[in-house]
C-alpha cells in the first residue's frame, strides 16, 4: 500500500514512468539471428527499442536511421 502511494506520488511529479520490459524468448531469437548482419550499436539500440515496446521492424527500421548497420 505505501509503495503504490509513494509510486503514485513520484508519477505525480515525473510524469508516466516507462518500465523497460523483457524480450519474449522469440524476440530474443529473432535478435540473436539478426545481430549476425549488424553492428553491436544497432543491436544495442535494437534492443532498447523493442524494451519501449517497438515491434521488431519498428526498432529494425529506427536503427537504421539513426545508427546505420
């Protein structure tokens, strides 16, 4: 009860707060396949999209405007 209302409270003040979720066992396959063809950067920046909630393509096509292969 105090965590909910101390989360709630810092929610208040911050704002929403995003909470990196973990990859699905596919996803971390469809990774580990992918990172063959692709620097550890846009891995790295791969991964953290699809944390936010990115589809694989999403995080895949942002990566590569932003740090190339």
């Amino acid at each position: 009860m105090l965590m909910h209302i101390l989360y709630e409270s810092i929610r208040k003040l911050v704002g929403d707060i995003d909470v990196a979720k973990k990859l699905t066992k596919r996803q971390t396959n469809a990774l580990r396949r992918h990172s063959r063809h692709h620097t550890k950067k846009h891995m790295k920046f791969m991964r953290a999209q699809m944390r936010k909630g990115k589809t694989f393509t999403q995080a895949h096509k942002a990566a590569m405007k932003k740090v190339g292969r």
